[in-house]
C-alpha cells in the first residue's frame, strides 16, 4: 500500500511541475498554446486568382 501512495505522490509531483513549467513558458513566451490551439491553415478560394 505503502508503494502505491508513493507512486501517486510522485506522480502528481510530476504533473504538477509540468503545469507550472507550461504555465511559466507562457507567461514569458506566449506561445505554447498557440501551437497547441492553431487552427490549420485552410488553402481555399485565394490560391487560385493570381
């Protein structure tokens, strides 16, 4: 039981380090999440009048 409850904790440090590291990065740089979120460009209509 002892192994387990360890497990857990180290795991959660794990977690909780990498949503403070993500979370400092983007306060500084600002853009993690725009990677993440983007939208992928759609080629469309515009290409095709030139």
């Amino acid at each position: 039981m002892q192994l387990i409850i360890t497990a857990m904790a180290v795991t959660a440090g794990m977690v909780f380090s990498l949503a403070i590291a993500l979370l400092v990065e983007e306060l500084i740089f600002g853009k993690v999440f725009r990677i993440f979120f983007a939208r992928p460009a759609i080629a469309g209509k515009d290409q095709g009048k030139r």
